[in-house]
C-alpha cells in the first residue's frame, strides 16, 4: 500500500504508540482487501461493547488509555455505538454489578483517547450526519447502511478495532464501498406493495436481504408510490443490513445516488426486476408467528427509537398498562431520551409499565442472562433485524407492527 509522509511517520512510531498499532492494523485490513493507498476520513463509529470486548478486550483498551495523551488522543470525531448497560436501569433489568463495573471502566478508557460517548446506532439522526462523498469508517451495520444509501456517504462495515484504528489515526483503507465500482447497483425488485408499517419496512428489508445475501450485492427498489421517511429507510436498511449483509441499497429518485434508474445502475443494463407481494411480506411475518403466546418480553430496539416513534409509543401506551407477566423496554439514544423526557413522553410510557433507557441496543446488553435472569423466552418486536439476531440468544422472537406489540403487551399474550 503506498503510504504518504504521515502515515509513514505513524508506522515508524514517531506519532506514538497507539497510532503506530492503528496503521499496522489498517495495513492487514489493508492488505487483505487489496487496497491500494487510504482515504482520509471525517468521522469514526466505533462498535466495542463490553458483552463483545469481555475482561481482556477492556484491559487491552485501558492500555491505549494509559499512554501519554498526546499519543493516545483521537485524530478525527469519534463516537459510539450503543453500550451494553444503562446505569439509570440497569438493576431494574437484573444485570449485574460486575456488568455495571466492566462498562464504567470501558467507559473511562474511552473518554481518555478523546471518543465521544454517543452511545447510538442513529448518529444520522441524532449527532452529525455525514454528506454525500464523505468518507466514515462506521461500525454499526444499521448506520453504514443508511449513511451509504440515503446520504451518499462512503463507510465499509468496519470492526471495532478497525473504527478505533481510524480515529486515531484518521484515515482508512481505500477499498469495497469507498471506490466508485462497488456503488453500482447490481440486483433489481419491484416492490408492488406499499409498507404501511414500520415492521412492514423491516420485513422488505429481511425478504430482500436474503435475496441477496452478499456484502457486494447492491440492491435497487422501484414501484414505491411514495419515498419512505427516515424511520421508514432506517428499519428497512437495518433488516437488509442484518438478513443480507448488505451495505447499499439504492431508491431512485430518493436516495442520493440514484437520481434515476439509469443511475442506480451506473449506465449498466437494468436487470430484470424480481417481484415482491404482498404475499411475500405476510409469509415473513408467518416464519414469526406465535399468537396466543404468552409474551415475556417487549422490545422497542435496533435500531434506536426517533423522537417520532417515541411519541407514537407513547400515544399507544397513554392511559393503558402493560399485563405484570410482560416486560417492556424502549431503547433510545441519550439525546433522544432527554428530548423525550423534557417533552413528557417517557413519563406516559414508564406510568404504563414501560422502562425507557439510554444508550444501549437489547441485542447488545448481555440479552442472554437478561433472559435466564428474568425468565424470559418469547420476545416480541416491531424490530425485523432483532428477530433476526436475538434468537441466538436463546430467544423464541415475533414480529408484529408497534400498536400489536402494545396491545399483545397489555393483555400479556401474542394478540
């Protein structure tokens, strides 16, 4: 890979211990992806939650802590993906102290390497979202997906070492969706029926996610009578992203690239459109399906709730109360909590049983011993890319739209 002066500064030790391990590590990355130089970045997301880092990844964190600060301070605004515990809730969820411990030290290393403790998987709707032609290094699947289709931004799905390596050294290896080839569209659905739903977005998102079901497939939609709002792109990227693996998604006319048909697929012959139903969302649902079910647990997450959803939970919750026998859990970001508490929402929400916390994604807050703690096995979500992940943790997981999953939660039972 060809280096320029700094980077070459940086590899040798001259900036400091901790960007020389950056570059290293960016130059494995580098090497196996063949790419050929790096490409400055203006933001880094960084994944690194203490159920994923465990004991030793949080020692080996507070290593880069412990250097001098001049050589362990970010080069570029990095921030957060959620955390695994939120310290206003946590007891209420039976995680335990020794989790509450991990992620207070976890914490204080990163605010030593100067990250910015943003905690959310919606940095596009909540921190600063990056412009067309920008290049990230994101982490969080959810957030590089959105960023590349809706905004035009330039991020690979980048590990958690790999994000902290390009805050601190300010760049990343200039591969997969930073070049112009890998932006084509490639495979072409005609959706011929309009999601009304945010669970109906995120159904779309799973049937097209396993149509394609490659890092390097980019899918093109047409046949959408409206665009979708940010909520809408939001749940639908996030399920494309987990069913599919999916970076990139194009909507002409709506998202940045796609000015047009013709330009979704960069001037290349427009493929023959696979046909998506009606049918087709109603039997994803039906792979789900659990009615009559006791339900143990409610889960409003991944990605995030918005401002808008909280106040739609909160108009679906207000006077009503959630069955003893189900427990329900909004997952927002620390902005969108304030705002929702200064506004009165999440009083409406918590008065019904709810509990509204900061900072965290249930899929990342140790969901398993959540689960044998509390005796929880049938969740239920408006989340299609949690039903895809949380069954891994021992979960029996349904998908059903934000005002069934209320109703459901108040009667204790699958409606």
């Amino acid at each position: 890979m060809r280096l320029d002066d700094e980077e070459k500064a940086m590899l040798a030790g001259e900036l400091g211990r901790a960007r020389q391990w950056a570059i290293e590590h960016q130059l494995a990355v580098g090497h196996f992806f063949d790419a050929a130089d790096f490409v400055r970045v203006g933001q880094a997301h960084v994944m690194a939650d203490t159920e994923s880092l465990g004991a030793s990844g949080v020692v080996w964190l507070e290593g880069l802590a412990a250097l001098p600060s001049a050589e362990r301070r970010v080069m570029v605004p990095t921030i957060t993906d959620p955390r695994g515990l939120d310290f206003a809730s946590y007891k209420r969820l039976k995680q335990t102290e020794a989790m509450a411990d991990l992620e207070a030290r976890t914490i204080a290393a990163f605010e030593a390497l100067g990250v910015l403790m943003t905690n959310t998987c919606i940095n596009y709707q909540t921190v600063l979202p990056p412009v067309r032609g920008e290049h990230m290094a994101f982490g969080d699947t959810g957030v590089v997906i959105y960023c590349n289709s809706v905004l035009g931004a330039r991020s690979n799905f980048e590990g958690g070492p790999s994000a902290l390596a390009a805050g601190l050294s300010g760049r990343t290896p200039r591969y997969g969706y930073h070049l112009d080839v890998h932006r084509a569209g490639s495979k072409h659905f005609a959706v011929r029926t309009r999601p009304r739903d945010l669970a109906d977005w995120g159904a779309l998102g799973g049937i097209v996610g396993l149509s394609c079901n490659s890092y390097w497939e980019v899918p093109v939609l047409t046949g959408l009578a409206t665009p979708p709002n940010s909520d809408e792109l939001k749940h639908f990227g996030a399920a494309l992203a987990s069913f599919g693996s999916v970076a990139l998604f194009h909507i002409p006319e709506v998202t940045a690239e796609a000015t047009s048909l013709a330009a979704a697929f960069a001037g290349r012959t427009v493929p023959a459109a696979l046909s998506i139903e009606q049918a087709h969302i109603e039997a994803f649902y039906a792979g789900y399906a659990a009615q009559g079910d006791k339900v143990d647990v409610v889960v409003f997450a991944a990605p995030q709730l918005s401002l808008l959803e909280l106040r739609q939970l909160a108009d679906l919750l207000a006077g009503r109360h959630i069955s003893p026998e189900t427990t329900l859990i909004v997952a927002t970001s620390p902005e969108i909590k304030f705002a929702a508490d200064r506004m009165g929402l999440t009083p409406i929400i918590e008065a019904a049983g709810g509990i509204v916390t900061a900072g965290i994604c249930f899929y990342q807050s140790y969901a398993r011993e959540m689960a044998e703690a509390n005796g929880w096995r049938r969740l239920l979500t408006n989340s299609a890319k949690l039903v895809n992940i949380i069954g891994g943790y021992g979960y029996q997981p349904t998908l059903a739209s934000m005002e069934r999953c209320v109703d459901s939660a108040v009667a204790g039972r699958i409606l």
